[in-house]
C-alpha cells in the first residue's frame, strides 16, 4: 500500500511498527503525516519539531512550507525555534502574551486595548 506521507516525513522503514515501538520524534513525525493525509483547508502546527534533530527540523519545516505554497493555503506555525524563520513568509512574535513585533503599529495598538 502506497503511504507517500510516511515517506515523506521519513518513516518509510517503520511504517510496519507500533506506536510503542516509535521515538517521541517518530511519533511526531507520524501525527504530522496523518494530518496532512486529509489534506486540511487550514495548516495548524504547535511546535512540530519539539522532538526532532536538526537535520528532520529541516525537513519538516521545508515540508509543511511545500504543502502550504503547492496547496496555496494558509498555515500558522507556533514554535519557539528560531531555526523556523526561514521557512516561513511572516513572522509574529508573542512576548509575555503581546504581540511584540511583525504587526503594524496601528493593528498592535488596536489589539492593546
């Protein structure tokens, strides 16, 4: 059976192995294929890489960026890595629960009040 999100994230090898068998990263990894399988409207991703190395932080950030430009819909990525900028068209940034920067003046006053 074709699974080309399992491949994708780069589970292709592990795909005949239950979640007990899995890594935190894999487990991560898999959650993340299953929600792009049903090809959402909307991409929400709260820190999709907590549990990934460098190398899959990568390939998963370029990944969830791929399919919101090839699907032209919106995604909305909240992480603490700072790794993730350049993989993203706009950043907002949240400090002691405002936002901080990558807002215009005027909506940031707005949101203030």
């Amino acid at each position: 059976m074709a699974m080309p999100w399992i491949e994708r994230v780069g589970l292709a090898d592990r795909a005949e192995r239950m979640p007990g068998q899995l890594s935190m990263g894999e487990r991560q990894r898999v959650a993340i294929a299953r929600a792009l399988v049903s090809e959402p409207r909307l991409l929400l991703a709260d820190e999709p890489t907590g549990n990934l190395d460098s190398r899959r932080t990568r390939d998963i950030l370029g990944l969830l960026r791929d399919v919101c430009h090839q699907r032209s819909i919106p995604g909305l990525l909240v992480t603490h890595d700072p790794e993730a900028v350049g993989f993203v068209d706009r950043v907002l940034s949240l400090r002691d629960g405002q936002l901080s920067s990558g807002v215009e003046s005027d909506l940031a006053a707005a949101m203030s009040l």
